[in-house]
C-alpha cells in the first residue's frame, strides 16, 4: 500500500509538473511513460494492479442491453479484459473488443482482434467472457469497450468508456 501511495504522489508530480515545452533531465522522468513504468513497478511488487471499468449500455434498437467492461493492468505488455453483458437474445453471438478512443470517437481494437473471443448469450440473457490481450496499455490515452452485432455484421450495438476504477492512482 505504500508503494501505491509513492506512485500516486510520482503520478501527480509528472502530470502536474510538466507541459510539453518541459525538458526533464533525470529525476523521475519526463512522460506517461514513465507512469506506466511505475505502475508496472507497484503492480509487480505489491501484488497489486490498475484497474479500468465501464458500464457498457446498447445503442438504438438495442437499448435494453446493459453490461460492464473491465481491463486489468497487472503485467507489462500484456491487459487481461472482462465483459459481462445482460437482457440480450438467447443465442447471439456477440463479438466485443477494447478499442482506442472514445465510444463517441471510435478508434482502432486494441491488440490482435483475435484475442477476444466473441460472447454467446445465454438462455437467460446473460453472457460473460475474458481475453488476455498482448498490447501496451497507456494511462493517458482514452478507451472503450464495444459490443457487435454478429461476425458477420460489425454495426456497434452497445458500449461504454474505460475509466480509471474509484481509488486507483
């Protein structure tokens, strides 16, 4: 718990302290880089890791689905993500990935789009699946989680921003 405190206070130092004309020489170091470094540090000492959630909700005629994303920081290089949805069709295969950027931005999957593999809605609705994701997560950059139609049809029916979980850096 210590080692999280020293990297809440380096975290905010780098963030607070430096804009970008800032040329840092030594010290802590001079970018989200380096925060990453740090939390790649605690998580590997501590047993501890970061944490991303977002509560994923369907989009037009799928509003009634509802569900929630979580990824995982607790290994350099690599994110374990989570997705349980909820008031889907039984049945329905869904394919879901973490992608850069917002939900209202969009952006590229994070990762080789193999490494999720799709949910398949259950007979009452529910659905719920994990990836091990080889890929750099950045603390600075924004994320998102969305759900599809089917492998066939990729249309975004349901998602949700990633945001730092509460008591996290």
């Amino acid at each position: 718990m210590r080692k999280l405190a020293c990297l809440l206070v380096a975290a905010t130092m780098v963030l607070v302290g430096c804009d970008d004309d800032d040329n840092i020489d030594g010290g802590i170091g001079g970018g989200i880089g380096d925060i990453n470094a740090l939390v790649e540090e605690a998580n590997d000492q501590d047993g501890n890791f970061v944490e991303f959630t977002a509560n994923i909700t369907g989009i037009g005629a799928y509003s009634s689905l509802s569900g929630v994303g979580r990824v995982l920081l607790d290994q350099p290089g690599v994110f374990d993500s989570t997705i349980e949805m909820r008031s889907d069709t039984p049945g329905a295969v869904r394919p879901w990935h973490v992608h850069f950027g917002t939900c209202a931005s969009g952006g590229d999957i994070v990762g080789p789009p193999e490494s999720y593999r799709p949910l398949t809605i259950g007979a009452d609705g529910t659905a719920a699946v994990s990836a091990q994701v080889v890929s750099a997560f950045d603390l600075a950059a924004d994320y998102h989680i969305n759900v599809h139609v089917s492998p066939a049809d990729l249309t975004v029916i349901a998602c949700g921003d990633l945001f730092l979980a509460s008591g996290q850096l």
